[in-house]
C-alpha cells in the first residue's frame, strides 16, 4: 500500500483501488489508512475525503 505522494511519473504512487467500483483514490484529495492488525481480514482500508464531501469508504480483503 503507497500512501506517499502522488506522482505523474508512476499513476499508483500515493493511490488506491476500490475493488467493487474500479475508483482510483489519491493522496491528493484522500487520506488514505491502511489498518492491519484486524482479526478478521488480511488487510483494511480506510479512505477519507480530505473535504469531508464524500463518505468514508472502509474495506478488507480475507
């Protein structure tokens, strides 16, 4: 998981994918947490909108 800037030299830098919809989320606009000392799953994402418009998307991966 990259949580360093984002760069135009390399598009996943500083980016997430949301499985479900193929949404590409950026440090630019997003916080992004990745939480992994969860029980039940491998691997949790938090992704926050930095403008507090969109909702917070959560998801893991068992």
């Amino acid at each position: 998981m990259k949580t360093e800037p984002e760069d135009s030299s390399d598009e996943w830098a500083g980016q997430v994918m949301y499985d479900e919809t193929g949404e590409k989320f950026g440090t630019s606009n997003y916080w992004i947490f990745e939480l992994s000392n969860s029980p039940f799953t491998d691997i949790n994402v938090a992704v926050v909108d930095k403008a507090g418009i969109k909702p917070t998307l959560n998801w893991g991966f068992s």
